[in-house]
C-alpha cells in the first residue's frame, strides 16, 4: 500500500504527505506523525498491562508525545513544488 501512494504520487504528479518517515525517504513530499519508537512503547505498554491482568476496557486512551516532520525536497523539486522557508526550518530531517 505505501507503494502505491508513491507511484499514484509520481504518476499523476500529486504531492503526497504521508505519516511514516520511511515514506517521506522514497515517494512522499512530506511526512508527519508519530515515531516509529513512539508507536511500538505505546503498544507494548498497552500490552504489558493487558499480560499482567488489566481489561482493556479499563486502560486509559493515550496519546503520543513525540511527532515528526520530514521534509523530501528532491521529491518537491521533481513535482514542482516550493516548500516555505519556514517548514523546511520546523522540519525534524530534510533530504535533499
């Protein structure tokens, strides 16, 4: 699936901004979201109280901390697109 988001991207000339970083390496313009790290420390949380006796039910709804933005200009530049001075000093990483 995140395949094919790149290649509909490139293929109809569309920017795409997509969650995972590892998107935003190879096919998307932009990529925001949680860490991968923050992902799996939330999960395994939630599944180290559930193996200890918790219901599901019971825990309490979180949400993450840690979000990032990366920035691909060799994807921007390749559809056209100029990204503002001001993203690319936000962004967490920049791939030129």
């Amino acid at each position: 699936m995140k395949q094919m988001i790149g290649e509909l991207s490139h293929k109809y000339r569309l920017p795409a901004i997509c969650q995972w970083k590892d998107m935003a390496e190879t096919d998307c313009i932009a990529s925001y979201g949680i860490t991968l790290h923050e992902f799996y420390t939330l999960i395994v949380d939630y599944v180290v109280r559930i193996l200890k006796g918790a219901k599901p039910a019971d825990l309490p709804v979180v949400q993450p901390t840690k979000f990032e933005l990366v920035v691909n200009l060799r994807i921007a530049k390749t559809l056209g697109v100029a990204v503002p001075p001001t993203l690319l000093a936000r962004a967490d990483e920049v791939i030129e």
